[in-house]
C-alpha cells in the first residue's frame, strides 16, 4: 500500500460502530475540517462524549447502505466482523474503506499518526500487530527534539512568505 497524507476537508467520513475501535478512529478524524458521521445503534461512553465535544453527526441506528452512499471515506468498525466485510463489499469502487476487523477488504489501512508542529509520521505494520505499531510510534515520537519542530515551524512561515511574494 502506498502511504499518503489525505486531505478530507469537506469531505463526507462515516464511522460504522461505537465502541473502542471506532473511537479510535473517530479521535484521529474528528479534528479533521470534514463531515464525520458516526452510524451505531449503541455508543460507549467515550465516544458518545466525543460526539458532543466535537458535535459530530450520529445515527442511531444499524449501518445500511443509505448511510454509505455519499461517503468519501468510511470506516467499518463495528464489532461484528460480517458487518464490517458487509460494509466493504457495499461500497462503491471510488470509495476509501478502512475495514478493522479485515483490513484487506479494505482499500485504505489507517496508520498510527505522529504529530508535532508540522512534523507528521505514519507508523503502519500492514495490520500485523497494532501494539508494535503504538510502541514503534512512541519510539520516533521520543527523537523529535522541540528545536527541530521550532526550526521546521519556522522554515514553514518563511516558505508561504516567499510563495506570496512570487505570485
């Protein structure tokens, strides 16, 4: 798979499932400018709060296909592992799927995401052991010196400067 940044602003996400998994999903997307539907008939805790904090859009109700239909990105992670292929094998060709419980059905894996500043590193063992993927993610986490994430804010500033300039 070929590892990308992706811009989702405006961008219709549904987030098939309410427990732990999504949640996850839902905390690395919901800061993201896009539309972010969570579609579950049930909700932890945590996620129902991150609904209210972040004001994203929840159906109470099983996934169907009129959920998906305007979708850019979904992702399947309901904790029932015939939903989510159910889910992969709906969508349409054009759409991005991350399906948890069977990532290759999907078309997209989402990576462990490291930020600080405008540093941004993807950590991905291809669903081989999502544990090893937080560990490897803290280890690079760990060498970001805070001058280095200052310079690069820096470097950043000065490069949109002389973009303006030459326009």
């Amino acid at each position: 798979m070929l590892p990308v940044h992706l811009d989702l602003t405006n961008k219709q996400v549904v987030i098939a499932g309410g427990g732990s998994v999504a949640l996850r999903r839902a905390k690395t997307l919901c800061t993201e400018p896009c539309h972010l539907t969570v579609v579950s008939p049930d909700l932890s805790e945590e996620m129902a709060c991150l609904i209210d904090t972040y004001a994203l859009n929840w159906k109470e109700k099983k996934v169907g296909a009129e959920d998906l239909k305007d979708a850019f990105f979904i992702v399947a992670a309901t904790n029932d592992p015939s939903v989510n292929e159910w889910i992969a094998q709906t969508a349409q060709p054009h759409q991005l799927v991350n399906c948890v419980s069977q990532s290759e059905l999907g078309n997209v894996m989402v990576p462990k995401v490291v930020k600080a500043g405008k540093v941004t590193i993807s950590v991905s063992t291809s669903g081989a052991s999502p544990a090893r993927t937080k560990q490897l993610a803290a280890a690079i986490e760990s060498l970001l010196e805070e001058e280095d994430i200052d310079a690069l804010d820096a470097l950043y500033i000065e490069r949109k400067k002389r973009q303006r300039k030459s326009r």
